[in-house]
C-alpha cells in the first residue's frame, strides 16, 4: 500500500487529502474478497471500500454506494492505512463494565421459616 498526499479534485469541487495505491497482492485480495462466499460480509464491504478509493472514487460517494456513512467509512479508511489489510478484520469487543446485581436478577428463593 502507497499512501500518496495530494491535492486531486473531487466530483464536488472539494480536494482531497489523499489517495490510496493499492499493491497488486493488495488488489488482488481485496478483489478475491469480493467474489469470496466464506468471507464475512462485513470485510468484504470494507475491502470495497478501499476498492472504490483507490480507483478515485470519493469518499462521499464510497459511502453512499456501499450503504455506510461517511464516520463509519473514514474509521475504515484510517484502520487500512494504518494497518493494511489486517486494519480491515473484525476486532473482539473490549472489556465491558460489569453493573452489581439488583435484587431483582437473584434467583427467587423460596421462604424459609426460622423457628426459635
């Protein structure tokens, strides 16, 4: 992958910042994902995204004509330069803060007579 900072303009008189190169082993898995079955649907729309970049697609219309918004399709735009392809991959959600049980999630239990 070839980060290039430029200047080109896009369809609605704005300029980019950049634009993605992709390597041909780049392309060529970006592009395998594309026709794959056993990839998730999720990689594969993110491996158009990058598709779409880097053939000069803008960022606008990238996310409008693969049905995300431009937040999510920036996040993914950086994870890819940052990472590669390894930036496109689902991550595990991290750590969640666990709340104290309230008395209503204890198991009901039966009453019990104390005798003295």
């Amino acid at each position: 992958m070839i980060l290039f900072l430029t200047g080109l303009t896009m369809a609605r008189g704005r300029t980019t910042s950049f634009t993605i190169r992709l390597t041909p082993a780049e392309r060529q898995t970006l592009l395998a994902w594309q026709r794959a079955i056993a990839v998730p649907a999720g990689l594969a729309r993110r491996g158009r995204i990058i598709l779409l970049l880097a053939d000069g697609m803008t960022i606008t219309d990238t996310a409008a004509t693969v049905g995300m918004s431009r937040r999510h399709t920036y996040k993914w735009i950086q994870r890819f330069v940052q990472e590669g392809l390894e930036g496109l991959q689902d991550r595990p959600p991290g750590p969640h803060r666990q709340r104290e049980p309230r008395l209503s999630d204890l198991p009901d239990q039966p009453d019990v007579d104390i005798a003295f």
